[in-house]
C-alpha cells in the first residue's frame, strides 16, 4: 500500500533474508522436501502427482492414481484432511476444487525458509498419519 511502516518492515525482512542466506536454505530443503515427499509417497495409491518449487509443495489427493480421477464431492476428503492435519498439529493448506469441475483435493505445504530437515521429516511423519486416517492407507 506504500505506507512508509510497511515498508520498512518488508525492507528489514528483505535485508535479512540476504544476510542470513535464507534463499540458500530454501533451495536446499526444498530439494530434501521434494525428495522425501517421493520416498513416503511416489507409490501412495492416492496420491496422483508432487509438484512444486522451492519450500511451496503440493500434493494432489485423487481417488485412482491411473486415471487421476478425484474423490466424489460427498466424501468430504478435503474436509477431513483439514480436520486430520489440526489434529496432528500439522499446519498445511488443504484444498480442493479445481478451475474445471469444483472436484478434487489436494494439500499445500510451505514451510518457512528456516526450516531444517528434521522439520521436514516430522511433516512427511504426519502426512502419513493424515493419510492413513483419511484414506484408510
């Protein structure tokens, strides 16, 4: 908005991502995160693709991972995994919907740029609970 505290405060937040080489750490964790995301879930039978960049991750929720067909509406998949990632503390965007058809689920993760693998590994640990509660896998 141009106010002059706003702008300030973005300024400092700038100058300390530079100083602590926070994009450095991104582009590492974000690697680590894409890679153990795969490990837990390439073979999930509900999950259709891992995409992202970076510390911004998705995961797409679909009932037949061939077709990538999404869950029905009345399953409340999106609803639930909200309800199970609370439950696990795990905080995560769980959405739904698509541009086409207001069908389908997936879940976001972005976590901060000072997030350090064992954080990582804690998320993917509660994934899999979320997982196993909400599509019985």
């Amino acid at each position: 908005m141009g106010h002059a505290s706003a702008c300030a405060a973005g300024l400092a937040v700038l100058e300390v991502i530079d100083r602590e080489n926070l994009l450095e750490n991104v582009k590492l964790q974000g690697a680590y995160l894409q890679q153990a995301l795969e490990d837990a879930f390439k073979d999930h039978p509900h999950i259709g693709d891992i995409r992202g960049r970076g510390l911004f991750r998705g995961l797409e929720i679909v009932a037949d991972k061939v077709t990538k067909s999404p869950f029905p509406d009345e399953d409340n998949i999106t609803k639930r995994l909200k309800q199970a990632a609370q439950k696990q503390g795990l905080i995560c965007y769980p959405g739904g919907g698509s541009y086409q058809d207001n069908l389908g689920s997936h879940i976001l993760l972005a976590p901060p740029y000072i997030v350090q693998p064992e954080h990582i590994e804690q998320a993917v640990d509660k994934l899999r609970l979320i997982f196993t509660e909400v599509l019985n896998v």
